[in-house]
C-alpha cells in the first residue's frame, strides 16, 4: 500500500475551504520524567524543536487545481 492510499486527505465538501501545511523539523529534544507523570504533572518535563521550516496555505474550492 501506498502512503497516498492512507495519508491523503478526505475530499472537501462544495464550498469548504481549509488550510494545507508542509512542515519540516529538523530536530525533537523531549525529556521524559517518571517522578512528574506520578505526581500527575505530565510525562514531558521539557521539550525543544529546532529547525521547523514549511508552508501554510490557505485554500478553497473556487481555485482551480490541475
């Protein structure tokens, strides 16, 4: 199977609009704690991402697509 046969987007109902994004990162940093998620303050204690490049579009159906 395909990664378009599952990853491509439902089709848009007459009239929608919706936004499209083309994300990129480069780099994740999560530190998990045991000790937090215990206590019930959440399984990350910190996070970084570095490197996030992409497009946002905003899109509707009155564009013609090819």
């Amino acid at each position: 199977m395909s990664p378009d046969t599952y990853l491509a987007a439902p089709p848009a109902s007459e009239g929608d609009n919706y936004t499209m994004y083309d994300i990129n990162i480069d780099e994740v940093d999560v530190t998990l704690s045991l000790w937090r998620w215990l206590d019930g303050k959440g399984l990350i204690k910190d996070a970084s991402v570095k490197g996030v490049r992409g497009v946002i579009g905003k899109l509707s159906d009155n564009i013609p697509r090819g």
